[in-house]
C-alpha cells in the first residue's frame, strides 16, 4: 500500500490488516490501524496477535483503551 493518507475506516479496514499482515504498512499507517481496530472493538476480535498488539501499544502510552492517538507521543517517537 502506497498511502499517504493514514485513515482506516469500514471501506480499507481489509487492505490495511493485509498490508499489515505483508510488512508493507509506515509505523504511522500501523498505528493508525490499531486505533481504529481498538476504536470498533476488532482488535480483541480478531485473532490474539492483534488484541496482544493493541494492549502493548496502549500499555506503552501510543493510544489509549478508546482508540484514541497520543499525538504528542507518536511525533516525538515515530519516523514516518
């Protein structure tokens, strides 16, 4: 996926978990990915991976249990 722009939703949510699932997602698109997974409640649906995945990056203070991103944390960590 060649995507600048970052927003998973209902419509790219499938394209997104298979670039994951490839290596082919920006530590940003990931990011956005399991916000939105965590957001719709995906994340503890899917397999354990995921839901193991979610609560480290919430654990670590990337987001928070809602899905929402810590901005302040991610530009000050993350290389686009």
């Amino acid at each position: 996926m060649n995507k600048t722009k970052t927003e998973v939703n209902d419509e790219n949510r499938i394209e997104y978990i298979m670039d994951y699932e490839t290596g082919n997602l920006s530590d940003i698109q990931t990011l956005h990915l399991f916000s939105n997974l965590v957001e719709t409640g995906l994340a503890w649906g899917l397999q354990g991976h995921y839901g193991r995945t979610a609560n480290h990056l919430i654990e670590a203070g990337y987001m928070d249990t809602k899905g929402v991103l810590n901005t302040e944390l991610i530009e000050s960590n993350i290389n686009n």
